[in-house]
C-alpha cells in the first residue's frame, strides 16, 4: 500500500496526523495507533512529512471554499484558484486521501458551524444526507 493510501486509511478511520510546528516531526495520540502503524510511520516518515505539509494546504483550501460557498451563490464563479489549487493538492496526495480529509473537514466544518458546506442550512443535498447518517451535530 502507497503511503498516501495508508493515510487516507488512518484518516477514515478518524486518525488525524499532523506536523510538529517546527515540520519535523509526526503528531497522533499514541491510543489511536499501533505498534504497526507507529512502524510504518517511521519507515515511511520523510514522504509523510512530505504529504502532510500538503494535507494542511489542502485542509486549509477546503475550509476556505466551504466559507465561500455558504456565504454566496455567485461565489462558486469565482472558485478558479480553488480548483486550479485543489488539482494540484489532488496529484499530490491521491484521490484517495483528499477525499477522505474532504469528508473529515466537511464533517468537523458541519459540527463547528451548523451549516452544510454545500448548500449552506438548506439540508436538501446528499451532503447533508450523509452528514445525518453519520452522526454530524447541527
């Protein structure tokens, strides 16, 4: 398995890595994971540091577009730097893991704000359909 498989795998199932903030090292809570993953994740740290300097662009990119799609309709014309910058992230990491931090941000995004990042309070799409079937707080 590809390292940005393996991360999209630890991210689905709601284990969330981040960058120290001198960017050299790996943070996750020890409970979340194994001897396994802890193994993996020292084999393979140089291209997850790599990845994950991405996935917090990418992160910081989606939440961005979902505070610009709530807001405004006639916002979504104006979205070229997000998809231009979102393909880029998408090469990156792999369509795999970009949806899995796409979901987790749509999810955390729907907790903190109450609103679907897609039709903003609306709660008529499958976003919102699939936020209820998990759980997500309004």
């Amino acid at each position: 398995m590809g390292t940005s498989s393996f991360l999209a795998d630890l991210w689905q199932q709601g284990v969330v890595l981040r960058l120290s903030e001198d960017r050299s090292r790996i943070l996750v809570r020890r409970s979340q994971v194994s001897p396994e993953v802890r193994a993996r994740l020292t084999q393979d740290k140089p291209e997850i540091i790599k990845l994950l300097a991405y996935v917090d662009e990418y992160r910081a990119l989606i939440r961005n577009a979902f505070a610009i799609l709530v807001q405004s309709r006639e916002a979504h014309a104006g979205l070229s730097a997000f998809t231009e910058d979102q393909a880029r992230l998408t090469d990156e990491l792999g369509a795999m893991l970009t949806q899995a931090i796409r979901d987790g941000e749509a999810l955390q995004w729907m907790r903190e704000t109450g609103l679907c990042p897609v039709c903003g309070d609306e709660q008529s799409c499958d976003t919102c359909e699939a936020m209820d079937e998990d759980g997500a707080d309004r």
